[in-house]
C-alpha cells in the first residue's frame, strides 16, 4: 500500500489551518486510491498537537519532538523531514506552501532524489505521480504540470481546499532525533518580529485590505475599525506598504502575501494584476471603491461603488447591529 504523508507546519504553538487543509484533501485523495494517510509533526512540544492532527484523517501520525525545533532553523528541519522519508517511505509528501516550506522543499527533493511541483493551487493523483494546476504569470493563467517519479513532493496554496473533519484514532509513532553541534550551518541569535498586524494574514478567516484610496489617519482609523468588528486581519496593497503607510509585512500580492480566506474586503484598491495575484483564490471578495471601472471589480463577488469614507460608517454600524 502506497502512503500519501502531509507535513503539519506548527506557528506560535498552534497548528497551522493551510497544513490541515493539505491533511483534508489527501484524506480524499487516500480513501478513493486505497492509500495510507499519514501525517508528520515535527517541533519541541509535537506530542501536544497530536489529538489536533488526528481530526483531521491521519491513520499514522509520525512524531519528531526535540528542543531544537522550538524556533524555525533549516538545517535541524531538513535532516529531520530526511528521517521521516527514510521512514516512512511516501509515494507522496504534500505540504502547505509556506515560508518555512519553501525555504527547505528544493533541498529535502535533492537529498531524496524525488520530483517536486511547488506552490500549486490543487492536485491529484495518477498512475506514478502526481498531476497539479499551478497559478503562472501573476495567476492570470492555470499550468498543467506532471509529476512521475517513485516519490514526489508537492506544496499547496493556502485556501485550496476546504478543512473537513474526519476523526481517526491514529497510531502514533515517535522517531528519533538528535543533532550534533557541529552539523549547525548556523546560528540563530535574535528573532526579529514583524511591528504589522498581530493576525497572520495566511491563516485569518477574513482580511480587510487597504489601497491607495486611504489617504490618511481617517482612513486608517475606518480600516482598524472594520477589522476589528469582524475579528479580521489587515492587509495592504504594494503602494501602501512602500509609502510607509503600513508595514511591509502586510502587503498582499504578487511580491507580498498570498492569502486566500473566506471573506477579503479590498477597500480602495484598485484591482491591478499583481495584488489580484495575492488574494484571487479567496473565497468570497467584497470590494469598495469610487471608481466603477475598476479591475477590482472583475474578481469581486459584491461591489460597492462610492467614496470608502462615506461607505465604511454605515457598512460598519450594520455589520454591529447584525452583531449584536
């Protein structure tokens, strides 16, 4: 029997939704091909996430826990994905395309000498590999890829999939760790956060993003506000961040974040190609701005033509009746 095994990234002692999201479709995928499901777990409390994990389909968790992995470092993290394949042996790895996940999926590929598709939008499988759709050219067109080799690797778009729940009560296997001093390539001195919003934008449920119609400290004040009524990340187009006006770390887009969650409110945006880029794969797009022509409104599910200052106040004050 083949095993399909999907990595479950951890981020400030939480499981990370896009990787359960991964863990969801490749129970889907396990059940109709008569595979394994498996899952990997690799941190300093990694026990603890185990009940989490098993929600979500694995019939085997496999467990890597040591005190190295309490902060994100690759050389630890590879050696340690290197040991779990050597394991467990995958006909297929998937992950969620995270920051973590891109930095190491190239070299873990090369030390196992399998094929790897990164950063797609879906996947499935077929006879020796893996068939995925890629988003290319600032998503504006779907590529085709194949895969075929005797172990493949592939991550996945946050938001590809849905998360369902389908409890197992999994068998647990701990692998052994350990690493020498000497094998560090480097050393992790200070770690250095983000001054942006407290919300990550790859795991929020909703964004409210901000564009060049927000001029100033009132606009500001009328995001902030609506984020804060629906419990929602901030996010910020590329002329925003470069101003000064928000921090780089939330800027959306083709050179900034991908996110894809169930609500994105573009306020002020205009809708060019390369912040589109950033947020087209979100489930339901509500967008805001005074210029009826505007390309943001091709992708929006809801439009709202008018002058955000004039729109926000009372699109706030409904939203808190509803509440309420």
């Amino acid at each position: 029997m083949s095993t399909i095994l999907t990595y479950i990234a951890i981020s400030d002692g939480k499981l990370k939704r896009s990787s359960l999201e991964v863990l969801s479709h490749c129970k889907s995928l396990a059940d109709a091909s008569g595979a394994s499901c498996e899952a990997v777990v690799i941190d300093a409390n990694a026990s603890s996430f185990i009940e989490g994990i098993q929600k979500y389909g694995a019939s085997k968790v496999h467990v890597v826990e040591d005190p190295i992995f309490k902060n994100h470092m690759n050389t630890p993290l590879l050696k340690a994905l290197a040991n779990v394949m050597n394991s467990v042996n995958p006909s297929v790895f998937a992950f969620a395309s995270t920051e973590g996940t891109k930095d190491v999926l190239g070299a873990l590929a090369a030390n196992q000498n399998a094929a790897v598709i990164a950063d797609v939008a879906s996947f499935e499988l077929i006879d020796g590999g893996v068939k995925a759709k890629r988003p290319v050219m600032a998503a504006k067109i779907m590529n085709n890829t194949e895969a075929k080799s005797d172990k493949v690797l592939v991550s996945v778009r946050s938001g590809s999939y849905d998360l369902n729940e389908s409890p197992e009560s999994a068998e647990i296997v701990n692998i052994d760790f350990s690493m020498d001093d000497s094998e560090m390539k480097s050393t992790l001195r200070e770690i250095i956060s983000a001054s942006g919003d407290t919300i990550d934008l790859n795991e929020a449920e909703a964004i409210v993003a901000a564009g060049r119609g927000v001029k100033d400290e009132d606009g500001k004040a009328l995001i902030s506000e609506l984020a804060s009524v629906l419990k929602a990340g901030i996010g910020a187009s590329r002329a925003l961040t470069e101003s000064g006006v928000y921090d780089p770390s939330l800027q959306i887009g083709q050179t900034g974040k991908v996110v894809s969650p169930q609500l994105y409110i573009a306020v002020g945006i205009s809708g060019a190609i390369q912040h589109v880029a950033g947020m087209a794969n979100s489930k339901v797009i509500v967008a805001i701005n005074k210029d009826p022509d505007a390309p943001i409104f091709e992708v929006a599910d809801y439009g709202i033509v008018g002058d955000l200052y004039k729109v926000l106040p009372p699109f706030i004050e409904e939203i808190k009746k509803i509440k309420s």
